[in-house]
C-alpha cells in the first residue's frame, strides 16, 4: 500500500495532554506509522502549561495553538493562512486532512480542498451533560446534525461496528463508514508477572473524569471486602475528576484497599498490569477500550458494561472477559471470579491470545486504504 506524501492530523489533545487518553494514541500510533512509511505527517493539536508550540515527535510534527475550545478556530485560521502562504505552515497543501471528531470535529472541509477523513471513536450523547446544559445542547446538536449534514460526502472512520452502527443512526452513510480499530505496542521488555500473595488485584487504567464510572470500582472493592474477599485495587490515570474519587474511596472505607496512581510511565502501567488479577471498565461510553487489549497482554481479563458500546467489540463475552449490565453484576461478576482461579486465568488465557491479532501497522493498513480510496475518488 502507499501512502499519501503528506497527510494533516486534526485532534484537540496529543498524548502529552494532561488529559490525554486512547484516542489520542491512537491517532498518534497511525500518524508515527505513517511517517516511519515516507509520509510527512502534521498534527495540529492544543498547546497547554509546559509544552513546546512546535516539536518533532515520532516523525511527526506537532503544533500546538489553542486551548480546549480555542484548539479549533486556531487549526482552521492556520489553515486558511497557509493557503495564503502566511502563518505557521505558509503554502502548506496536505493530500488527505484526518479530521478528529471529539465530540466535535474541526470541520476543515470547509477551508482546505484537501480530501478529509472524519475519525469517531464513539458517539458523546452520553457525555454532553457533564458541559453544562448550554454546551450540552450546542454540542450535541453539532454532533448529532451539523456533522453529519456537513460531512455527508466525506469517508468516516471509526473503531468499532457498534460505534458504526452508532453513526448510521446519526444518518451517516454506513457504506461510507469504514471500521479501522486500534492496534497495541509491544510489552516493554522485562516486565514478568510477579508472584502471587493470595490478594485479589484488581485493576482500573482510565482517564479520571465522569462518564469512565470509576466509583464503580471502588463500589466493587467495597462489596468484596464486605464479603470477606482480601482486594487491592490498582487505578492508573489521572484526570479532574480524580479528588471526587479519593472522597468516593473514603466514604466507602475502602482507601487503604486502593492505590491512585496518578498518570505514569508506559512501563509501569505494563507492570501494574502484570500484577493484576482482573481488569475492570466501569465506563458508561467507549469506541474500542484500548486498555482491554493491553491488560490482554499479561493476561488479565476484563469486566465492563455492555452498554458501553465499544467494549462488546473488545472484550468477547464469556471468552476474553465479561459484560455486565450494571453495577450489581459488576460486583458479583468480579465476586465470582476471585472464587473460580481456574476460570480467571482460562479467559486471560484466551484475552492474550486475541491480543497478538492487533497492531499499529495493521490499524494503518487500514488507514491507508481509505485514503486511497478518497484520494481516487
């Protein structure tokens, strides 16, 4: 496959964002990818405390404008400005734009000529009301009407058939929908599973905001520890949300049963992980899961919500893991299997095998297809 000589990346965060998280990487992964294949990839993101406006990372130059809502009028000035031959990217023409719909996309479309490639991860009907009701209501009718009717004759890609099927209600074209999901880096080498100490390890990697449900989590390790189970929880992120969870884990009496990790490296989220006996989502919305896919790699089942959408992709029930309906059976779920090991490791066993079926450059495989097809079109 070859790729497009130059390809713009179009997202609101980078991985270095504080609250960055699975969408951003994966984008990140595919535009890497592309770069190591000969592309020249640009990423226009937000800029926040601490970060350069310009940097080389991976092959892939980023620069930052913007905050959380200014991030979008900034990338389309720098758009309009580079066709003018003026601003940060004077006379910049990429081949393919990737328009990156958090919520909302950026609408490029409407200032470059270049062939644009909406990317969904999942719908945010759930997620609006945490904005407040006035940017509840603007966002999701953005969401919900003027993306679809603006975008009606660009190529969508997104990371799951349920986030698809999502979309064909919002009236997008199904046929134009192409489902690309995410891919996963090798294990760091050097990271073995530690020995047992007769302690259930659970374990939550996750953004800490709202609509990832963490208090479910810790609603779990509550009712164990009532039922006599000895439960550790592990959470690996960070997020604003994170001192209403400290008070949750206090109000529960469950503090000295939980770890808050706070954002660390890639190589001890891989070795937290690798001393986890199960793995659990409690998110209400998800594209894909990547973290399903990397505790898959040591593993360590998962438990999350059917509901969620993304997960009934990532985690095949009853094989790789187990969906649940609410937080009663994420409780007696988690319950059943610190009781039946045996159980326990045969769906790490299988989620691991799964995992080896994903990678980046199969995601940009698929990627790259679509860009073909746009560019042919």
């Amino acid at each position: 496959m070859n790729s497009p000589t130059d390809v713009l990346l179009l997202c609101w965060r980078d991985t270095g964002h504080p609250q960055g998280g699975g969408s951003e990487r994966y984008l990140e992964r595919v535009g890497a990818e592309l770069a190591q294949r000969g592309s020249r990839v640009t990423l226009l993101t937000a800029h926040y405390p601490g970060a350069p406006r310009k940097q080389m990372r991976d092959g892939v130059r980023i620069l930052r404008a913007g905050g959380r809502l200014g991030v979008y009028p900034r990338a389309l000035a720098t758009l309009v400005a580079a066709r003018l031959g003026r601003g940060r990217l004077p006379g910049y023409r990429p081949d393919v734009v990737v328009d990156t719909q958090n919520g909302v996309p950026f609408f490029a479309r409407l200032v470059t000529p270049a062939p644009t490639v909406v990317l969904v991860h999942h719908c945010h009907r759930e997620q609006w009301p945490v904005a407040g009701p006035v940017l509840a209501k603007i966002g999701w009718f953005i969401e919900s009407q003027l993306s679809p009717w603006v975008h009606r004759r660009n190529r969508y890609v997104t990371v799951s058939d349920p986030s698809a099927t999502e979309l064909a209600t919002l009236g997008v074209d199904r046929d134009t929908i192409t489902v690309v999901r995410g891919g996963i880096d090798p294990v760091p080498d050097g990271i073995d599973q530690p020995a047992r100490t007769g302690t259930l390890r659970l374990v939550a990697v996750s953004r800490l905001v709202p609509h990832k449900q963490i208090e479910d989590a810790l609603t779990v390790v509550a009712r164990l520890v009532a039922n006599g189970v000895d439960v550790h929880l592990d959470v690996v992120g960070d997020g604003w949300w994170a001192d209403r969870l400290h008070q949750a884990a206090a109000a529960h009496g469950v503090m000295d049963r939980v770890t808050f990790h706070g954002h660390v490296s890639d190589r001890r989220k891989h070795e937290v992980l690798a001393g986890a006996d199960l793995h659990l989502m409690p998110s209400r919305k998800e594209g894909w899961g990547l973290a399903v896919i990397e505790a898959a790699q040591h593993g360590v089942p998962t438990i999350g919500y059917r509901s969620s959408a993304g997960l009934v992709d990532s985690i095949v029930d009853g094989v790789t893991g187990v969906l649940v309906d609410d937080v009663d059976e994420l409780a007696a779920a988690a319950a059943d299997l610190a009781a039946d090991p045996g159980r326990r490791t045969a769906l790490g066993e299988a989620a691991r095998d799964r995992s080896d079926r994903f990678s980046w450059h199969t995601t940009t495989d698929g990627f790259v297809t679509v860009f073909e097809q746009v560019l042919q079109s």
